[in-house]
C-alpha cells in the first residue's frame, strides 16, 4: 500500500505535525489539535481516526498487510496518532473516548513492535512504555492487557510479563497451558537475559511452583 520512498517522506511529515501538536496542546487548543490529526490521518495514512477504532485489529492489520514493512510502519503510524489524540481527549476530560484510542495504540503499536521491530522517527519503543504504564493497560479491557504482555515478553521485560500473565488469569483470560508454556520459555534463557528482565532463576523456579499450585486450586 505505500511505497518506501513516500512512506520516509511522511516520517518527516509526521515530525513536522508532531511539533506543531505540541504547540496546539500547550496552549490549550485542543479542538484544533485533534482536528489536525483527523486531517493528517485522512490525506497521508487514508485512515482517519474513527475508522480505525471501528475496524478490528486484525480487519485493520490485514487493510495493511500487503506491502511490507512500510505498511507494518503505516500500522505504527496510526497507534502514534491514536496515542497523541488519546492524550488529548485525555486533557479535556473526555475519558472514555480517550481509553478507547489509548488501548488502540496499544495494541497495535505493540504489533509493530513484535513483528518488525522499532520504526524510525516514530519513537514506537518509548511510546509503548507510556502506553503500558498508563490508563490503557491499567483500565482497559483483557484484549489490550495481553497485548501489553505479548510485548513485555518480547522486549524481556519479564517480571512485568510474569505481573501481566496473573492479572490476565485472575480476569478468567489466561489458561494453565498458556502460563506454563511461558514459563517454558523463559527457563530456556541464560541467567544474564533473566536478570536484566528482572527475575533471578530462584525467582523463576518460584514462580513456576505457585502458577502450578493456583491452577490446580482453581481446577479443583
């Protein structure tokens, strides 16, 4: 769907309207911010802001799924301007309009993030540590909170995983195998890589011994 050449052209678009976003949102300008969003998604991304949230992810990931990794790099796009208006809706109170997109960019920069790793100029990487740290994990639905995981896997963040996979089980969205094969593939790691994701190896095997004894307390 986009071509590499247009798609680095938009980067520096994107720069450009990013600044200009912060402008509007410290002087208080909001409408006028998110009207600029609107207007940038629809002319550069063919993709304004309500018809992402209408489409699934996955309806939304396959719109994209033709042309590479500068399509992969569109997704990301999209979940950075979903993030910037959630923001916004944020500052003037209008909560659950702002939940909606903020889980939205989520999930879907955290897919960017899994299957293609970080885009230049879009800052995807510090983006979904905002995200994963705020209302859109915190407040949001199962969906979005085990997007939040699959990536704190990913990016071997695995105490905040482990954190993760619990509050997945306690809301009835995690089964016994899924906690187990993850627990799987972190005992496949050397001790340096679990370490620097915040769990020691007596800390593993700790936490395989009360997955095992809360999934048989609650089968029984």
């Amino acid at each position: 769907m986009f071509d590499r050449d247009y798609f680095m052209r938009m980067i520096n678009q994107m720069s450009v309207a990013f600044g200009a976003l912060m402008g509007l949102k410290q002087q208080g300008k909001h409408e006028e911010a998110l009207l600029m969003i609107d207007e940038f998604m629809s002319k550069e991304l063919r993709m304004r802001a309500r018809l992402a949230l209408g489409l699934s992810d996955a309806d939304l990931i396959a719109m994209f799924g033709g042309g590479g990794r500068s399509d992969a790099e569109a997704i990301g796009a999209i979940g950075a301007f979903l993030q910037e208006e959630g923001d916004i809706l944020a500052d003037m109170g209008r909560e659950a309009e702002s939940l909606q997109r903020l889980e939205k960019a989520l999930r879907l920069i955290g897919y960017v993030l899994r299957t293609h790793g970080p885009v230049e100029g879009l800052d995807l990487e510090r983006r979904m540590e905002q995200l994963v740290e705020g209302p859109a994990r915190l407040d949001g639905s199962a969906l979005t909170l085990r997007a939040a995981w699959e990536w704190q896997e990913h990016d071997g963040r695995y105490a905040d995983a482990e954190n993760s996979l619990y509050e997945l089980f306690d809301a009835g969205n995690a089964g016994t195998e899924e906690g187990l094969s993850f627990y799987d593939r972190l005992q496949t790691l050397d001790d340096e890589a679990l370490g620097s994701g915040g769990l020691s190896r007596d800390e593993l095997r700790e936490g395989v011994r009360q997955w095992n004894n809360l999934t048989k307390e609650t089968a029984s």
